[in-house]
C-alpha cells in the first residue's frame, strides 16, 4: 500500500468519457489504493438512437457503476440533459462544492477545444471552478482547499489553436484488457449508439464474446483511435520508461493545465507513481 493516497478527479461531460481516457490509470491508480472519482457532468439522455427519457438515463448510469466497479473507483452523475450542458454559474459552483468535497490532488478533464459543446463546456467550467475552489467567500457553505489542486487535461486530436501536448504519458499495457472490460460495460455506447453514428451497426456482433473481440480489435473508431496514443508519444514513453517502452501498445495521455498547481517533475513523479 502506498505511504500516501492520492485522490485523483476525472470529470467527463458523458457516462464513457472518463473511461475511454484515463480507465487505464484509474485501474493503476486503484490496485495502488488511491482514491479515484470519475464525475459525468450530464445524464447521457441524447447519446441513442431508439432510447431516451429516464430509461435511457437509468441504462448508462447502470453501465458507468458497472465500469467503476471494474476499475475499483467511485462513480457519480450530474442531473444535467446531455446536449444541454452551459457554462453557468449555478454549474460551476455546484462543481466547486463537489471538487471541495472529494479534495483531489488531481483532477482531470477535457480540454476546451473539442468538438462535442458538452465537452467544451465541462473544460471551461472545470477551469472557472479551477482557482475559486480555494477562495473561501466562494460557496462559503462548503470550506474551500487550502490550496489548488494540479489540473490537466484528457488527450485528443485536436489541432487548433493548438494541439494536445501532453505532460505525461503512462503505459496502460499492464491493465489494458481490464479498460476493455469497463468499455464493454457501456454496452448502449459501444455497440448501439456509437456503430450507429458510424453507419456501421450490422457489423457489430450478437455473440457477447465476439462482439467483446470485435471491440478489442478496434471494430469501433473510437475505440482504435485508442492504440494511437502510444505511437503518438512513443518519444515521451521512452523517455519515462526507457528503451523498453518501444514495444508500449496502449498508454494514456495527460497535459498540465496553467489554471492548476503547477505540475513540476517532482509533483508528476509523486501524481503519478507508475
């Protein structure tokens, strides 16, 4: 067991989001005995093309706890309509009250430019909330964190106005079969909702085992657009892990944000202990 837990945050705009991007070092982060909170900021009642209303609602949140638990994390939801998310005032202070509750060392979240509205707008409340969550006249109900947590943001594809450049880079080749595990929980996402958006639901099996495979494989782009991150940052790996992190497959990606503590080498060293 560590000498110390670490409590880290990832705040996702929809139930998968947390998982598609860092499941890989929450599961690190849990076998370690650190305290993680993945936080969806919307319900997810848009994300399917038959389902909706409170089934729909009630489905992925049942998946997202179903995918914590395989990682051994905690799970929680806003109560906001997926596709509807602002960055109001009343979101932002009832995410500094959660941020306050949990008091992490690290939070995680998307960066603010992306192409779903809800993800840009879960990054820059994330942002808002980054510096007055150690203001204390601010929520004066919850007791503000004696000092701002380091916040960095979740890789993507990105290009402008700039391109992710990330921080840290962790090999998740250790405990990538169980991020499947936790994808293939978001079973409405990952063989309904997303093959549909891409035009390609026949494709997808019937068989829980071979659409498991099918999955795995990278039969989903969302999902093989995963197996780039190491080749992306293969110089960052190696120069983490050595020359012995030439044949990483699978990593996840992290870039410091400045709205944070700042992220020194001796605070990544100690954030992130794998």
């Amino acid at each position: 067991m560590p000498t110390e837990t670490l409590r880290v945050l990832v705040v996702g705009a929809h139930p998968d989001d947390c998982d598609l991007k860092a499941g890989g070092v929450a599961c690190k982060y849990a076998d370690r005995g650190h305290d993680v909170l993945f936080v969806s900021m919307t319900n997810g009642a848009a994300g399917h093309h038959e389902l909706a209303g409170q089934t729909l609602v009630q489905r992925r949140r049942s998946e997202a706890v179903a995918s914590a638990d395989v990682a051994g994390v905690e799970f929680e939801q806003f109560d906001i309509p997926d596709g509807r998310l602002q960055p109001s005032l009343e979101h932002r202070e009832r995410l500094i009250e959660l941020v306050r509750e949990f008091r992490p060392d690290l939070v995680l979240t998307h960066r603010p430019n992306d192409y779903h509205p809800d993800h840009r707008y879960t990054a820059q409340l994330v942002r808002d909330a980054a510096y007055l969550v150690a203001v204390p006249n601010i929520c004066p109900t919850t007791p503000a964190l004696d000092e701002n947590p380091v916040f960095a943001y979740l890789s993507d594809t990105f290009d402008r106005p700039y391109p992710f450049s990330p921080d840290v880079v962790v090999d998740i080749d250790d405990v990538v079969e169980r991020k499947f595990e936790m994808l293939d929980c978001h079973e409405s996402q990952m063989y309904e909702w997303l093959p549909f958006v891409e035009d390609d639901l026949e494709n997808v099996p019937d068989d829980p085992d071979a659409r498991f495979e099918w999955l795995r494989d990278g039969g989903l782009p969302h999902v093989e657009a995963l197996t780039d991150v190491a080749d992306r940052y293969r110089d960052c790996l190696v120069e983490r892990y050595g020359e012995d992190a030439e044949t990483v497959e699978y990593a996840e990606a992290f870039e410091a944000s400045e709205y944070g503590r700042p992220l020194t080498d001796e605070v990544a060293e100690r954030l992130f202990p794998f």
